[in-house]
C-alpha cells in the first residue's frame, strides 16, 4: 500500500468490532507515526494509550450516562484502543530557548507563540498515526476532546499544561454496521476551487 492508497482509503470509522488489537501492534503504531517532523526537533509530543479498562474509563470521563443514551455512535465506544497525542509547550519553549533557535524569540513563553507547535506537531503525528492504522487494515476516527480536555488529562495524570489536539479511536471495523456520518455526503471539494496558483 502506497501513502496515496492510505490517503484515499481512509475513511472515519465510527463502528468497530469488538475485538482486541494484537498484541504490541499500538506500541509499534506510535513508534512510526512519532517520526513525523516537529519544530526544532523538539519531540514534543506524547501519547496517551489507552486499551481494556483504561478505554472504559475515558468514556466514563467524557461521556455520562445521561448522554450515552442517545449518543448517536455507539459503534464508537466499542473499539478496542484509543489513542490521544498530547503537545507539550514547555518543552517547545526550552528548546527554543537554546542557543540555535534564540532568534526566534520563542524562548520565554508559550504565550508568545503565534502558531502553537506542539498542535501542529501532534497533529501531524495524529494524521501519521492514521495512514498507519490504514496501512494495517485497521477503521481509525479522529475525533474532538471539546471541553473534557481537562478531565481527560486529571483522569490519566496528563502532566500540566500538556495540550490535546483530540483522540484517535483505532480498531477492526464492524462490517455490519450502516450507519454513515451526515458529513459524509458532503463530498470532496473540487481541486480547482482549493488549489490557488500564484495568487488566491
Ligand atoms: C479536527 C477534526 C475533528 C473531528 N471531530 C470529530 C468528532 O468530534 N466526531 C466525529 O465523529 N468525527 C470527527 N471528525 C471526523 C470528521 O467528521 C471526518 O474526518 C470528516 O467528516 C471527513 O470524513 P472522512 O474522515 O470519512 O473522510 C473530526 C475530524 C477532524 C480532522
């Protein structure tokens, strides 16, 4: 499978199959999706893995029962592994601190940054973490922590100031399951109206 096949391939998988991953095969997804570029060679982002009870207990933080009633993906819920890549500012802010990056005037606080890279970093290693899961066979969805951010990162001892960009759900897709995001239909944009050449 080539990246185009992966890129054409991938669609949100918001149905999984209740079946476990193999064994070590998320450790060895993590391990090639953080070799995607971050700012300064920072690595600054890091991944909260969560499989077996440790999935049960993201959605008791982010989901009540009151909502889970009439929660329109409970497909989503069932999949095995759930994957949040976390940026982590300080470490941005240290790096840009030493002597080779010091002109950038980044050094000091993250409250200077216009383009916050530890987001960018960790979404490229989201995206990357997804062609992979494709490239093994696997359904994947990315999808928003919205305002549970917060609980997420007290729940699992996310250190401070640690930013989410969102959470990957990766398990074997449910292949009896019909049900289609309303996004879905809307199609694929077409490229003369995105692409700009020379001038917008
Ligand atoms: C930044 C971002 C946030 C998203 N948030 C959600 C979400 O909260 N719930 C969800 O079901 N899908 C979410 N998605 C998935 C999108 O709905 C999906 O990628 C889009 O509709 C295109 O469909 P496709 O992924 O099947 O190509 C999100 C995707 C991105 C990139």
């Amino acid at each position: 499978m080539t990246v185009s096949d992966a890129l054409r391939d991938r669609r949100s998988c918001r149905s999984f199959a209740d079946r476990p991953l193999a064994p070590g095969l998320l450790a060895g997804l993590v391990d090639r999706a953080r070799r995607t570029p971050t700012a300064g060679n920072c690595q600054g982002v890091e991944f909260l893995v969560l499989e077996g009870n440790d999935v049960a207990t993201y959605w008791e933080t982010t989901l009540t029962a009151e909502r889970r009633v009439d929660f329109p993906w409970p497909g989503l819920l069932v999949a095995p592994a759930l994957v949040v890549p976390w940026g982590v500012p300080d470490r941005y802010v240290a790096r840009y601190a030493e002597a080779d990056k010091a002109r950038a005037g980044l050094g000091d606080s993250s409250d200077d940054w216009s383009v916050p890279y530890w987001l960018t970093d960790a979404a490229f290693a989201a995206m990357a973490l997804q062609l992979l899961a494709v490239e093994e066979g696997l359904g994947c969805c990315f999808f928003g922590l919205f305002d549970h951010e917060t609980a997420v990162a007290e729940r699992f001892n996310v250190p401070e100031g640690a930013r989410a960009v969102g959470t990957i759900a990766l398990g074997h897709p449910d292949p009896t399951s019909a049900r289609v995001s309303g996004s879905v239909g809307r199609g694929r944009r077409p490229l003369d109206e995105v692409l700009h050449r020379g001038a917008w």
